[in-house]
C-alpha cells in the first residue's frame, strides 16, 4: 500500500467505518530518528496522506474516535507525553492531556472518555481517565499508596539553561532524600542513551537509588534530544561531540553554583550514548568531574561501524563508514585520544551486546589500566545492550555507589559488591 515511501511505515489501525487506515510514518530513509507523523490511507481513493506534520515532534500511539472523524494521540514533548487530538477534516489539533509522563491509553467505546496509565519521578504508575466531555480526571488505583509513605521518594524540578546557539536546555534535577537546603551535596549528572531520546518526568528506580545515598542527580535533554523539534533531535547526527558537549558543559556551569551542590564532588555516569559521552570527556581531559562511570558505550567509532547489529544507524548517524568519512571518525572516536584520560572510571558491558560489542568496554579499561588509571569493569556475561532487571540490576546499582562513595563521599553501598558475585546472588 505505501511501498511508495523509502522510508519506515507500520502500526497501521483500520478506522471503526472501514474506509481508511490510520499509520505511523517516517519520511527520511535510514534515519531511524526521524519524527513519526499520522498517515491516513483511503481505502476508495488508494492514496496517503500526512495528517501530523503540524506537530513537529514523534508520535507514539494513536487511537481512532468511534466515528472516524478524529484521532487521538500522545507525542513526546519536553520531557512529557501529553495526548491530543486531530480532526481529519481540517487538521485542527486540540489538547486532550497536558503534561503526562503517559505510558499507554485506551479509548472507551462509546468515546466518552480515556483510560490512560501514567507516572511521575515521585509516582510509580497508576491508572486514571479523563473525561472528554469537562476535561475531569479520575484517579483510578493507588497501588503505590503504601510505598509511597514509607519512602521519601524524591520529585523531579526543572531547569532550564541556554545551551548551544542559544537554545533553552531542559534538565530534571532529583534532590537528595531527606534533603536539607543549608548543606552541600555531591552531584552526578546522567546523560541519556539514543541518543535521540528524552528524558521524562516518570517514574525509573535509579531516579531514586542515587538521591537515597544522599547525591543530587541530573538529567538533561541537550541537543539530539527528541521532544524539541525535528531540528533539535537532528543536530547531533555527525556531531556527537558538537553542540550536545557544549550543551552539558553549559548545565554543568549552571549546576555548579546552585547553593546545595558541592562543585568540588562532582561525577558523571551515562549508557549506550550516554556511555560513549562518558568516554568523550575522557577524550578531552575531563577536569571537572572526579569520576565517570560508562555503561555499554561506544570506544572505538571505527569497531563500532563493523561490529553493530545495526548497521542503518552509523551510516545515518555517523555520515556513513569510516573509510568514507575519515575525519569524522578520527575527530569524534575517543580511542584516538588515550593521551589525554585521566579521570577514574567504572565501565559496565553486556557480553551479549551486538549493538556495541563489549570488546569496546575491554579496549578501553585495558587502556585506562596502561595508563594507572583507577578502573573498574564489570561484564555480565548473558546480558545485552542493557542489564536484566531482576539480576543484574541489584549489582549494576551496587556497582554504582561504591564507585561514586569512593570518589564523591556519598553514603556506603548498601553490599559489598565481590561478595554478591562470589554468593551468585546474580548470573
């Protein structure tokens, strides 16, 4: 039906009359970032049509009105997944939901209203609706009721600070448990994977697993983030070290001199981009944090390009292999800039990662040690891309604050993390 298109198309939903199919689409080929738009296709007419290209931002689900006149949708935006709703005659595009952190949502039968599940940093996810009729919410379950009283679960604040080309960058910051605004504490800042992605005002256990052992975290959406425009989201491609450095360069500035953040304990973490970023300021004589820790993160740009499972996304991303783009891949691969590491850092892999392989965790500890640097490689041996949650998790966070207690002072772990694996607590 849409073979037309050279780029992605799927999710295709049949509207309640049966004369049209509602569809995800993306536009550029091979960029697997591009925004996803609603696309309509007339069954009579045998023709496609763009209804979305008003909302400059991904679409993630969509669900079609009983009288197959409108659709609702959420999108990802700044830091949120609010839901909105198109009517197919005039484009006209209206706002059901603001400012969600909405999982999923489902449209009742007769169209009256929308059950949805959401979360915020503070929240876990509960179920609630929303009346289409007077906008009404409803809460419908507190599960987390319970825990939610008995931990002093931490909300998300915002932050916005110019970045590169004067761009407003947003950064949730979560304080400290049990936080006193007359004392100082250490900060981690966590860069995101993608890196095309956001961050978001939802709920993610490691929100609260740093800022339980007393740390203020950090979270930005710089350049290459999605939620702030295609342009924005674009800009990283080719220019991993470019205006997105600039960006957490300048946050960190800003972060510096709030009143509670120690800036003499300062540290950085990220995974799979966010873990490569990590590897960057090695690259550049990082002097401002006092440790890293790189999770599942690009090392040599070169490896990358023959080793990934993913072959579309460094043609995309990176320009195209490294034989046709020499100077990007020696300008932007920190394994080309071992002269300059000096910062401590705790390195994490998945043996079974084909999207960057673990052997790029092995070059790059192996360096560190050459230099006498202080480093710490953990390789869970049947893991991927990202840790099994259930057990690999408990020791990937243990890893955590022993590294960062070692270097920035905050509370102890809660194990000590050889005895976990000598005890086979995880496999």
């Amino acid at each position: 039906l849409t073979f037309k298109n050279k780029a992605y198309d799927g999710h295709g939903k049949f509207s309640p009359d049966g004369k049209m199919i509602a569809y995800l689409t993306q536009q550029i080929p091979g960029y697997e970032s591009d925004n996803w738009r609603i696309a309509i296709y007339n069954l009579t007419a045998q023709k496609s049509e763009i209804i979305s290209e008003a909302i400059d931002n991904d679409v993630n689900d969509f669900e079609w009105a009983l009288n197959s006149k409108s659709i609702y949708f959420h999108i990802d935006e700044k830091g949120y997944n609010p839901i909105l709703r198109i009517n197919l005659s005039d484009k006209n595009i209206t706002r059901v939901l603001e400012q969600k952190s909405i999982n999923h949502f489902s449209l009742s039968p007769e169209d009256n209203f929308i059950i949805y599940s959401y979360s915020l940093v503070h929240k876990p996810a509960e179920i609630a609706k929303v009346d289409l009729k007077n906008n009404q919410i409803t809460e419908l379950t507190n599960i987390n009721k319970e825990f939610a009283e008995q931990v002093d679960v931490r909300p998300a604040e915002q932050i916005w600070v110019e970045g590169s080309n004067g761009k407003q960058i947003q950064v949730f910051v979560v304080k400290p448990h049990n936080f006193d605004p007359n004392k100082k504490y250490p900060l981690v800042i966590n860069i995101h994977g993608g890196p095309q992605m956001q961050w978001q005002d939802n709920f993610r256990g490691d929100w609260q697993v740093y800022p339980g052992a007393g740390y203020v975290l950090a979270f930005p959406n710089p350049h290459g983030s999605t939620g702030f425009g295609a342009a924005f989201t674009k800009d990283i491609s080719t220019s991993w070290d470019g205006n997105v450095y600039n960006d957490v360069m300048k946050v960190m500035d800003h972060l510096e001199n709030l009143p509670y953040v120690d800036k003499e304990r300062m540290g950085a973490m990220g995974w799979s981009y966010g873990g490569y970023f990590m590897n960057l300021l090695q690259a550049k004589g990082n002097t401002r944090f006092k440790c890293l820790a790189s999770m599942m993160g690009n090392y040599d740009l070169e490896q990358f390009y023959l080793g990934t499972e993913e072959l579309w996304f460094p043609n995309f991303d990176l320009g195209g292999p490294p034989w046709e783009q020499k100077e990007l891949y020696a300008k932007q691969s920190p394994s080309n800039f071992v002269e300059n590491f000096k910062t401590p850092t705790l390195i994490i892999t998945g043996e079974k990662d084909y999207r960057i392989s673990y052997t790029h965790s092995l070059e790059y500890f192996t360096a560190l040690q050459l230099k006498g640097i202080d480093s710490r490689l953990i390789i869970f041996a049947n893991d991927g891309h990202w840790p099994n949650y259930l057990k690999s998790m408990p020791l990937y966070y243990n890893a955590h604050l022993e590294w960062f207690h070692k270097y920035l002072g905050g509370d102890q772990a809660p194990w000590d993390s050889k005895h976990m694996v000598r005890n086979k607590i995880f496999e």
